[in-house]
C-alpha cells in the first residue's frame, strides 16, 4: 500500500527546516514498502523537533515527501534513528531505483485557503 498523499502541513513561522526527499520507486516488495513508509510517518510524528509531512507518489513511481522540523539537530536525530536506519537501508537494497535527499532552511512561508 502506498502512502496516502498528505494534507498540507501546518507549521509555525519561519525559519524551521525542510527535508525535501524525492524518489524514484523500483518495482520490488511494494506491500513491504508501503509498511515501512507508514511506519516512518509514525514514529517520525514521535521525534522531538518534528513539524509535520506532506507527501505523494505519481503513477511513475516518482514521489516528494517533505517533512518539516525545527533544527537541524532534530534532523540529524531522526536520521540516526533506530528503525529508520533499517528503512534506510532497505530502501537502498529494495525500493528506490534512485533518489535525493535535500536539506533546507524554511525563511518565508506563504499560505492560501479558500474559504468554505
């Protein structure tokens, strides 16, 4: 199962940070997958320092999940994670034919919602 695409994140005024991973899925073990990634999502919700994710997957098994974060520390943190080591290392063997990983600094934010 894949993820199911997120609703927007809600997160405080800037500057906080951004983890813009894009991937490209490969054909093997999609129900393991699919476990995995909700699992993430799960204990990444648990992190200290954690903001919030938005995510999708197109059809072509390209995909952009962003989580958001207050401090590089708590980046760095997550990345040292336990269980999200093994998912690291499983998606290097198994899931992703190719991917990128990109850090970045949040310093404007901008937002629109149309009323209902």
């Amino acid at each position: 199962m894949e993820p199911p695409v997120s609703t927007l994140a809600h997160t405080p005024d800037p500057p906080y940070y951004a983890v813009v991973f894009t991937s490209h899925r490969s054909a093997a073990d999609p129900e393991g997958y699919g476990q995995m990634a909700d699992r993430m999502i799960e204990l990444a919700r648990l992190q200290p320092g954690f903001l919030g994710v938005e995510s999708a997957r197109g059809a072509d098994g390209l995909g952009i999940t962003v989580s958001y974060w207050e401090s590089e520390e708590a980046i760095r943190r997550w990345h040292e994670e336990a269980e999200h080591k093994i998912a690291q290392r499983l998606g290097r063997q198994r899931w992703y034919d190719a991917f990128q990983l990109r850090v970045c600094r949040v310093e404007r934010a901008y937002s629109f919602e149309r009323p209902s």
